[in-house]
C-alpha cells in the first residue's frame, strides 16, 4: 500500500476519534486502532514517513504514529 493511502486512512481515523473524545486520549485511540487493525507492515511504512518528517499527518495522526514508534512490537514468546 502507497504511503499516500496510509497518510489518509490514518488521518480519516483520527478525524472519527477527534469528535468522539479528547485530542490525548483521540491520538491514544488512533494508536490502539492502528496496532489493532494494521498490518504490521503498514505500521512499520508509517512510522518511517514519520522519521522522514510525517508530511501530511494532522495533529492528531501525527501523536498516534509517535507512540506506536515510542512502543515498538515485541517479539513472540
């Protein structure tokens, strides 16, 4: 999937959770939605746009992808 299309649906995400909740808890939120429903190969491409400056994340969208890359996935047991 085109990090363009990843730039989107993470923003559509954070718009759903920016009218339901707080903008701390909405970016938490986002974050767990993400880990949720991601696969990790889409998590992985957009914490890498957000390294490379995050172009195009609202604010929002922008502290989600931050904790995800604060939290990086463990390794099964």
């Amino acid at each position: 999937m085109g990090t363009s299309q990843l730039i989107t649906m993470a923003n559509e995400i954070a718009a759903f959770f920016n009218g339901a909740t707080e903008a701390d808890e909405a970016s938490k939120n986002v974050a767990a939605h993400l880990r949720r429903y991601w696969d990790p190969r889409m998590r992985k491409q957009i914490v890498e746009h957000l390294a490379a400056g995050g172009d195009g994340l609202v604010p929002t969208a922008r502290a989600a992808v931050e904790l995800i890359a604060a939290d990086p996935p463990r390794a099964p047991r």
